[in-house]
C-alpha cells in the first residue's frame, strides 16, 4: 500500500494539515489526485507517498481511523519543484494564510489544485513504429512522409495525406502519441547589441557583479540608464548558463521594456502576465520548468515560476503597488524574490526612481547594498511649475485647466510636440448630488458615490463596477429635481480639451479605453506614431513610457491622494508626481512639468517639483517616526468581511479582545462596505512582528474564533484605505 498525504482545499484554518489516504500504486509528491473530503470529490495536492509493507486494515488499526483511497490521479509528473515546496511552506507562516492557498497562488489557473479543474490541452504526435506491415503505394509515401520527418503533428500528416492518416495508425504501421501543448516562442527579427555604458553604469555595473552581497537597491531618475544596465548583468549570466527573472509592474504599461529585452535576447524570452490566457500561461510555466525559457519578463506571479537555475532576479519600479497582492495569500513580491535569491544564491536587483520607504531604510541601514545612478542618459531634468489651483480659481481661472497650463500647451502644440495629461479620476463628473438634499449617488452595492460617464449615459461604481441609470426620483429624499454635477474625470477633461485645442489630436487612456483587448497597446503605439498630439489619461499613463517627442506634461489634481487616510498617501502623491514629471523631455528637447494642486506647499509636492527623493525621504520619516508607522514598526490587519453586519462586526471584536500583547491593538475600524460586504478591521501594530505572528496564529486556531474564514488577513499591508 502507498500511504498519501495530500493538501485539500478548505475553509478551516485550524485544519491547516495533510489529510492521509491510501493507494495502490506509486505516487508523485507535488502531483494533484482526486479524493473523497467531507463526501465532496476534491482535489488534493500531494504532500508526500510513502510505501509500506501493512495491509490496508493493518495501516487503518494502527492509525486508529478508517481511511479512504484515492479516486484518480491527475498529472504524472510533478508540478512544482523540491524549491517551490518550501517556499510554499513559508509562505504560509509568514502571510498567515493556508498550504493549499500558496500552492494555488503559485500554480498556473490549469493546474491549480483546485476543485473543477480544467485539462491541459494536448496533441497527438506520431512516429513510425518497428511493425513489418503491407502498404499501397500511396500509404508508402505517407510512411515515408513520416519517416522523414519525425516525429510529426499528427494534424500535419492529416493535412497532407488525409485518407491514409488513420488507416496507417490502425494497421500499426505508426506509433501515436499524446503529449502536452507546448509554446512556441515568437522568433525575433534582429538582435540589438547593447551599448556602450556610461562611466556611471559601467561603476554601477562592476559595483554589483564584484560584490558579495546578494540584494541591491538600485536607485536612479527615470532616464538614468537602470534598464541598461540590468541588461547587461543579464547579458552576463546567460552566458553562464543560467536563467533570468525580470519584474515588472505591468506588461501592457511597459512594452519598451519588452521590445528592448526581446531584441537583446531574442529566443530565450518567454513572457507571462495576467493578459495570457490559462493555456498560454501553463505552457510558458512548462518552458520555464524543462529549462527551454532562460529569460523571463513577467509581472508579478512570474515570481512562482519553476526556474531550476536561476542566476539573477531584477525587480523593475520595486515601489509599484502592483507587486504587492491584496487578496488571500497577501504576499509582497518583494520578498518571494529575495527568497528565491537565497535559496539559488543569485543576486536581486531592486530597482526605482523612487524606492519604497521600507527599501531605502533597509539600504541606508546596509540590509540592501545601494547603488546609484544619479544623472539622467541626457543630462536634463524636466523643469518644474507649481500651480496652486485655490488661487487660480478665485482669479476665475478654469478649475480644470490653468492659464498657466493652457499657455504652454499651446506653445508645445506649435512646435509640433506632443504632451501628456495626467488625471487620476476616469467617468465624465466624480460626483451627481440631488439638487434638493445634496446627497450623493451611492452605490447600492458600496458605500461609495458612482461617477457618471456621458459616453454611456450611465452612472458607474468604479469599486464594484455596477452601472446603473440615473434615478429619476432622489433615493435620499424622494425629490424630482435632477441632480448638479461636481468634480470632473478624463471624459470630461477630453471634452474640454476638444474645445480649447480644437486643432489638436487627443488619444484618451483609462480603464473605459483600453477594456478590449490589446487596448493599452494600440493607444500606446498610435502616440508612439505621433498620430496624436495629446494624450489623457488616468495613472497607467505614468509609467516607464519613453517618447522622445513628449516635452509636456500636465498633472491634474496632483495632490488629491493626499487626502486619503491611508499612512502612505504621502509616498504614493510623491511617487506618481515623481514619475509623471519622468515622462517629459526624454531626448534632448528640454521638458517641462505642471502640478496643478491644492496645496502647493505640502513636502510631497516641493520634493517631487525639485525631484528631490533625498529630501523627501527625510520628511517622511520624520512623519512615520512621530505617528509610530512602518518602517518603524510592523503591522498586521484583520479585515472580518461578511455579508451580515453583525457578524463582521462580531468577529472583529472577538479579535480584539483576544488579541493583546506587547503591540498596540487598533480598532475596531469600520471600513466602508464594498460589493453587498461589510468589513470590520482591526490592526496590530509592534515592533515584534513574530509575536505577532504566533498570536494571531493561536487566535485564529481557537474553537471560539467566530467565522474564521471571513478573515482577511494581511502582513505588512501596503493600503490601509
Ligand atoms: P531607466 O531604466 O533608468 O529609465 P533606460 O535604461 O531606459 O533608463 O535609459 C534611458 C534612455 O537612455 C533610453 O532611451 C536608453 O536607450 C538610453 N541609454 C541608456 N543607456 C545608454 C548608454 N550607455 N548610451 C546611450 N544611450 C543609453
Ligand atoms: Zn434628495
Ligand atoms: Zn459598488
């Protein structure tokens, strides 16, 4: 008998554990199975198989329990490696989620093990087989047709021969075979050779290659010559033999990276991000796996991709929101990177205009071994023009466009250059009060007001993306008066810009444009062709473009995040107006950037305006010291998310009684509700972060815990709105 101890999928955490089964015949650990849990057919992830010499009732009275087979086995070969165990294994103590929900994190939709899932798609091969058989003439030449060229798609000799395809098979005179789809990797016009460094790359380069040290923080302007010089490090460790992880934030915002690591690379590339579907994905997974991709640009799961020999992890826009996941496991891809290093002794490039706070006190305290590039390839910085929009207003100045910004559009757009707004809000008006109460339209689903987007003529949540018509009567105060508009989003700014610039091509890109498919791409190219004078967008825009002809840009309510109550909106208003000011005067036409804000003197504004990440550094930490936040201290949140309010609340306040130790306990917050869920959140706050860990470890394993699956939790939260 084989002894099976498999993961399954389910809700109690006090069940984090391998369940036993029995087999008759050899299995494979990391492989998934079929088995009967709670009378369900579920699937199983295989923990371990151990033979043993004891019948099946032999096994079951030493074990004191009855135990049940296994139903059906569903892959033959192993689907993770001895290092995404681990690594799974850790995950799960260190984000406080479950074994089987990191093992689902990491695996490609295909093979999740996961109850319903779907097959990999396969394809019939066939070869010649050693069988003395008597064939016609014409299936002789089918025969030889094989022979020649083996082995061969079994579609393909249908294609040619399609009335002796078959009839070869069942006369034996053909061997089939069934095997897995595998990618192909697009082939690559020319290969690019890379340039020549600039005394400061190559320091940077040396610096990093003769070291010991395994992370580095590279930190440089957008413009610097980061990419480059990741390259080129690449450049060298391919040579050696070994595979390549590069990270970026988000593909579809990022082709230039790609374009220039597919022409460096050619061949070896493989590419993964959210935008592949689930076969795509699988087969790029198995490349990685045999070894057949050695380069791999991808954003965030890329991270769990099985490479056996990997040389080198680069982490492009380390700061980027996008690496952090916020759904159960809420993992940092940060650190799944650092573990990989470790574990194949490879270096990790972090790499930012404007690292995270946590990185660059890591740095500055030599966790992380910083590395700088301090001057842009041009030499130039974007000059910089703070409006303060309050007193543009009471000048009856537009609240949408300054004087000031106009101005210099219109100069731009003379010289046939081309220039970039920025506003973070997408819809037509943020906000449609009825004219009789004032009060908002509120999403039925959450707590938030719609926004109204013209080109449909509907009212839009932008959290749970209901749409509805604007009510005729008033669900507040039943009044008929219609509604007044207030704030603005891009399909407004859109019109508003076809009226002043009426000469002026405009290309808009937010979530409501690039839905279809290929839709980031195709506004980005069009603007790439300067087939456009403007583009408008939300802040996908922001980032990593590089237009040489782009020597304006234009950011609109830069400060609004400010008035989050998240502890890192600071960091996030510096980041975005850091990096939107990166997009101006790229080449050797000097740039210009305008921040139009509401308050012009606040520290992320100046910094940003100056470029200064040095000083702004400053300020925030002094900010962070004084309210006690990361990376002071550590945090943990609970979020009890049910579709009763009383149970949430419940839950939440069980956690806080039980709760209690050498950290802060905070809460109970009542968080606004999203989708028809209430959520209640409490957080811990410490110095001891494996304290709090077991803590909240132990809490959640007691029998008294109310509703323990409704518990979101999250270690070291990026966004605490
Ligand atoms: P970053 O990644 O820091 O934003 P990039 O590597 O993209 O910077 O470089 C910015 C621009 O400068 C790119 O257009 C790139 O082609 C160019 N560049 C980078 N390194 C060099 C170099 N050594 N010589 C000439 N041009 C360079
Ligand atoms: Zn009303
Ligand atoms: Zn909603």
């Amino acid at each position: 008998m084989i002894l099976v101890q498999c993961w399954i999928e389910h809700p109690v955490r006090s069940l984090d554990q391998t369940f036993t089964y029995l087999y008759d015949r050899p299995l494979t650990a990391g492989t998934r199975v079929q088995v009967f849990f709670n009378r369900r057919l579920s699937v199983g992830f295989v923990e371990s198989a151990q033979e043993t010499n004891e019948t099946k009732e032999q096994i079951e009275e030493r074990l004191g329990m009855k135990l049940q087979t296994v139903q059906s086995v569903l892959d033959e070969q192993s689907l993770i490696t001895d290092e995404l165990h681990d690594l799974a294994m850790w995950m799960s103590k260190t984000t406080l989620s479950t074994v089987i929900s990191c093992f689902q994190a990491m695996l490609p939709a295909k093979v999740k093990p996961h109850t319903g899932t779907q097959k990999a798609v396969t394809e019939k091969w066939v070869s010649v087989s050693e069988a003395a058989v008597e064939l016609t003439p014409k299936q002789l030449e089918a025969y030889a047709f094989v022979r020649d060229n083996q082995p061969m798609l079994y579609s393909r000799l249908r294609s040619e021969y399609p009335n002796q395809a078959s009839i070869l098979i069942r006369k034996g005179a053909l061997a089939e075979q069934v095997k897995e789809r595998t990618a192909t990797i697009a082939e690559t016009a020319e290969l690019v050779k890379p340039l020549p460094l600039t005394e400061d790359q190559q320091t940077v380069k040396d610096e990093i290659e003769s070291s010991s040290d395994s992370v580095f923080l590279l930190r440089g302007v957008t413009g610097a010559g980061k990419t480059e010089v990741y390259l080129q490090i690449a450049k060298n460790i391919l040579d050696r033999g070994k595979q390549v992880l590069i990270l970026v934030p988000e593909i579809s915002l990022t082709p230039q990276m790609i374009e220039r690591v597919s022409s460096r690379f050619g061949n070896d590339l493989a590419i993964y991000h959210s935008a592949l579907n689930a076969q795509e994905k699988y087969e790029q997974y198995r490349m990685v796996m045999t070894g057949k991709a050695r380069v791999v640009v991808g954003t965030r799961s890329a991270v769990f991709l099985p490479f056996t020999d990997l040389g080198l992890i680069v982490m492009d826009e380390e700061q980027d929101s996008s690496y952090k996941q916020e759904n159960q496991p809420a993992y940092h891809c940060r650190d799944i990177a650092i573990w990989r290093g470790q574990y194949h002794h490879c270096k990790v490039i972090l790499g930012s205009a404007t690292p995270s706070l946590d990185s660059y006190a890591r740095a500055l305290k030599t966790v992380y071994h910083l590395v700088s590039l301090s001057k842009r390839i041009n030499l130039t910085l974007p000059d910089t023009v703070i409006v303060p929009m309050k007193q543009c207003m009471k000048q009856g100045q537009s609240y949408i466009l300054s004087d000031t910004l106009i101005q210099k559009m219109e100069e731009r757009l003379k010289k046939k250059e081309q220039c970039i707004l920025l506003l973070n809000r997408r819809g037509y008006h943020a906000v449609m009060r009825c004219r009789s109460c004032q009060t908002p339209v509120i999403c039925p689903h959450c707590d938030l007001a719609m926004s109204y987007h013209r080109d449909e003529r509907i009212m839009k949540c932008h959290a749970c993306g209901y749409q509805m018509k604007l009510p005729a009567v008033c669900p507040s105060c039943g009044s008929r008066e219609g509604y007044s508009a207030f704030g603005y989003g891009t399909q407004k700014l859109e019109q508003i810009l076809q009226e002043k610039f009426p000469e002026a091509r405009l290309l808009r890109m937010d979530a409501d444009t690039t839905s279809v498919k290929n839709g980031h791409a195709s506004i980005l190219d069009a603007f790439s062709r300067h087939e456009a004078d403007i583009l408008l967008g939300t802040q996908m825009i922001a980032k990593g473009l590089d237009y040489p002809n782009v020597t304006l840009v234009g950011i609109l309510n830069g400060d609004e995040g400010l008035n989050r109550t998240d502890f890192r909106s600071c960091e996030t208003t510096f980041d975005l107006l850091m990096q939107a000011a990166g997009r101006s005067g790229r080449s050797n036409v000097s740039g210009e950037v305008v921040f139009q804000v509401f308050d012009p003197d606040h520290y992320a504004v100046q910094c940003a305006a100056a470029q200064d990440y040095e000083l702004f550094f400053k300020y925030e930490m002094q900010f962070r010291h004084a309210g006690q936040y990361p990376p002071y201290t550590y945090l943990i949140s609970l979020t009890a998310v049910n579709a009763v309010q009383s149970r949430a609340e419940k839950t939440a306040l069980w956690l806080k009684q039980n709760l209690n130790g050498s950290y802060k306990t905070i809460g109970v917050i009542s968080l606004l509700k999203i989708q028809d869920r209430y959520r209640y959140r409490i957080i811990l706050k410490g110095r001891d972060l494996e304290q709090m860990r077991n803590d909240v470890r132990q809490a959640l394993e007691q029998k008294e815990c109310p509703d323990v699956s409704s518990i979101r939790i999250d270690v070291n939260p990026t966004e605490m709105d």
